[in-house]
C-alpha cells in the first residue's frame, strides 16, 4: 500500500513534468514486413527511477489519472502517426491500449472521435486494443462503445487473449477485428509441446473462422515464427525481431522499411 501511494504521488505530476513517453513496438507480416505499431507507455520518474506499467498503470486506474494518462497516450500516439504519414512511412497500423476504466468513461467514443478530428489521425489506421475482460464488466456498454467506434472506421483488438474467462462463449457477439494471442501461450510454443500448438492453432482456427485477424505476441525465437508461420498466424510482435523502442529509433526502423530494393522510396 505504500508503495502505490509513492507511486500514485508522484505519477499525478509525470505529463506536467515530461516524465511519461510512449515507446513503440513494430508488428510484422509473416512476410516479416512491418505493417503496424503497437504504442506503450513508459514512466521514467526523476524520484523513483524507471517505474514498469505493470505497477503503475493499476495505480492509475485506481486513482482514476489513467483517463488523464490514457488521453496523453493517445493524442501523443496519434500525432506521432500523422508526422510518419507525412514523411511517408506508411501504410501503418497504430495500435494503442484501452483501460477498462476508459471504456467505461461516459462517451468514451465521442473523445476518442475528438482525438482523431484534433491530430489528423486517420481512424481506419487506428486499433485500440481492450482486454477480453475490461468488455465482460458490462458487455452491453462497452458493446454500445465499440460499435459508436467501429461506425467511425476504428479498429478493435481483443489484447491477452485466451487468458479470460469468456473467450468462446462470448467471442461471436463482440465486434472485434482481431485478437491478440497473449504471451502465455507463444513461450510454450515448440516442436516438441504438440500440446501448445494445438492450442494456437485453435484460437487461430477459431478467429480466422470468425473473420477475425489474429497477431501474436511474446515472440522470441525462430522456432516459434516457424510454428506461428505454418498456422497462418496474421501478423507477429516480439523480441525476436524488435523491443519497444523510442520514437527516434522507430522512425528510423520505418524509414529503412519504407525503402524498396533498388533503394528508392515507396
């Protein structure tokens, strides 16, 4: 408990005090073809160091400042994308997290329409990603929500999927566009574990039926690629090609993708 009222403290001022920036993760096509961004918060606090979003975006959420973060993130993200666009880094999808505080917020689409509208963000490049249980708290409320912003052009992600309780029974009455694999499942995947790859190729199977794209993250090694390949697994995020990194490194990663092979511009 002290420890989240330090945190809590001192997180209210991170935005005013410049601590907060979003780093970047690129997500890649089977092709190994960078197709989208993933944005993720990170908090590097001049009193308590570099702080890890597992302790204190649940502060936040606590405190209710994850609107307040929540709103930073996604104008900073949005912005950021629309000065790729103008460099020409593009087509490029923009992945942003949801909190299940945010999207009980009243009118939560209507602000995120008001981001769009502010920073030029196209809506059709944009996904943000909720996770299975945030929609379960009120299904019929956060249903209403995404369907204001899926008329928008907004793309919605299922994040850590598999990892909730509802994941079959109720997967066919949300309207999603894709489900991201949690993590869990891509460390146990293997040649030798026929056990974890029958279950990827289920929740694979599953979503493909549903017309659902499916990405995969917690990528590490060549070996899971492989697996991940071979069952028609959508797109890839994970160590094994990039980290989150800072929006100066990011661009340059873009600008070398946006290259052809004779060296010119897309």
């Amino acid at each position: 408990i002290k420890d989240s009222i330090e945190i809590e403290r001192h997180l209210r001022n991170s935005i005013r005090d410049g601590e907060v920036q979003l780093h970047y993760q690129p997500q890649l096509d089977i092709c190994r073809r960078i197709v989208g961004v993933e944005a993720l918060l990170r908090w590097n606090s001049k009193a308590l160091g570099s702080v890890s979003p597992a302790r204190f975006i649940p502060v936040a959420e606590q405190a209710g400042f994850i609107l307040d973060l929540g709103r930073w993130a996604l104008i900073e993200a949005c912005t950021q994308w629309t000065r790729w666009r103008t460099l020409g880094f593009l087509p490029l999808q923009l992945a942003v997290n949801v909190s299940v505080v945010e999207l009980r917020y009243p009118d939560f689409a209507s602000q995120i329409k008001t981001v769009i509208d502010q920073t030029g963000m196209d809506a059709a490049s944009l996904e943000l990603e909720i996770t299975e249980s945030s929609m379960m708290d009120n299904m019929s409320e956060a249903i209403r929500e995404i369907e204001k912003l899926r008329a928008m052009g907004v793309k919605i992600s299922i994040d850590d999927f598999g990892t909730g309780y509802s994941s079959l029974s109720y997967l066919k009455m949300l309207p999603v566009d894709s489900v991201k694999i949690d993590r869990s499942f891509i460390q146990d995947l293997n040649e030798s574990s026929q056990s974890a790859i029958s279950l990827v190729r289920a929740i694979i199977t599953l979503a493909h039926g549903l017309n659902l794209k499916v990405v995969a993250e917690g990528v590490e090694t060549e070996e899971q690629m492989r697996i991940l390949t071979h069952l028609k697994c959508d797109s890839i995020q994970g160590f094994l090609f990039y980290k989150p990194l800072n929006v100066d490194l990011v661009g340059e990663i873009l600008e070398r993708n946006a290259l052809d092979r004779n060296g010119t511009r897309m």
